[in-house]
C-alpha cells in the first residue's frame, strides 16, 4: 500500500463561528456539513468530501504547545493554483493580522500564518516539474511573490503535489 496524499485535516478550536469565519472569509473554504460542535468545511478547488474538519472544544481550552514543549503537528499546507492567488490569499492573511511569516524555498513559495486558535498553516505555489531544473531545493530566502510572477507567468499553474522533479 502506497499513501498518495493527505485527504483532510481535523482541528480542534475554540470557537467554532470564529474558526468557520476565519477559514471561509480568508482561505475561501465553505461549508458542506455542520453539527452543533463541528463544521466540516471543503476548500474551493477541492472534489474531495471536506477538506477541513473543525470540532469546538471550548473557550477554556489552552494553547497547543505542540513544537513548543509538546510532541504534535506543526503546520498544514495548502496549495493554491496561481502566484496572483498567492498574492491575493498575502494579502488577505496580512489584513486579519495572521500572517506570521513568507518564504521561498526555491521549489515551493510559501506564506505561513496563523488562525484564530494560534494553530499554524502554509499556504503556498509549487513550481511545476518542467521548470524545476537549475532550482536549488536546499536553498530559502525571501519570497517575492511579485519576481515569480515575472518569471514563472501569472496564469502558470502549481505543480499541484509536486515539489521535485522525481516526483512525476
């Protein structure tokens, strides 16, 4: 048995409307199924049944030390389509106050950001297979969203899953 890729992901939040909020308005999930204490929530370009599953733990519920002082998740990774969505879902993480951080990382531009509970994410653009060669994987710097439209083109799309050339 080969595992392929991941099919979602479940988080537990604090609060369900502000986290149902926060991943609708700015990632642009929405929701396909709701309980009273979880939302289960299906990213735009996504056939799957959700992507995202949100289970209301309470206000009183503390902070994940996972990385910190816990053994636990670190991040989730979203892949976008186009550099502009990039930009646009930069922009829109940089106007709620949750971007924490942007990188290149030769064969994946990201921007890392943080949600409601504190729970850290990616959001990023893998260069397609057919452009990888004479990029460095080993090499990051700062991510210039701007540049790689430039070089890469506006209307080039991800290489969905991909991150080496070994990989197709």
């Amino acid at each position: 048995m080969a595992i392929h890729r991941l099919n979602h992901a479940v988080l537990h939040i604090r609060d369900l409307e502000t986290s149902v909020e926060f991943y609708t308005s700015l990632l642009g999930f929405r929701v396909v199924f709701r309980t009273p204490n979880a939302a289960f929530l299906r990213a735009g370009g996504s056939t799957n049944d959700h992507d995202l599953g949100l289970f209301h733990t309470g206000a009183d519920a503390g902070d994940s030390e996972a990385g910190v002082s816990t053994v636990g998740l670190f991040h989730l990774a979203w892949e976008v389509e186009t550099l502009p969505e990039l930009k646009d879902v930069k922009n829109r993480l940089t106007e709620a106050g949750a971007l924490v951080n942007e990188t290149d990382h030769g064969t994946t531009k990201s921007l890392y950001a943080k949600d409601p509970d504190g729970l850290e994410f990616e959001v990023c653009w893998l260069v397609p297979a057919e452009l990888l060669p004479g990029i460095d994987p080993q090499v990051s710097g700062p991510l210039d969203i701007d540049a790689d439209i430039e070089r890469f083109g506006a209307e080039t799309l991800s290489g969905i899953g991909v991150s080496t050339a070994l990989a197709r």
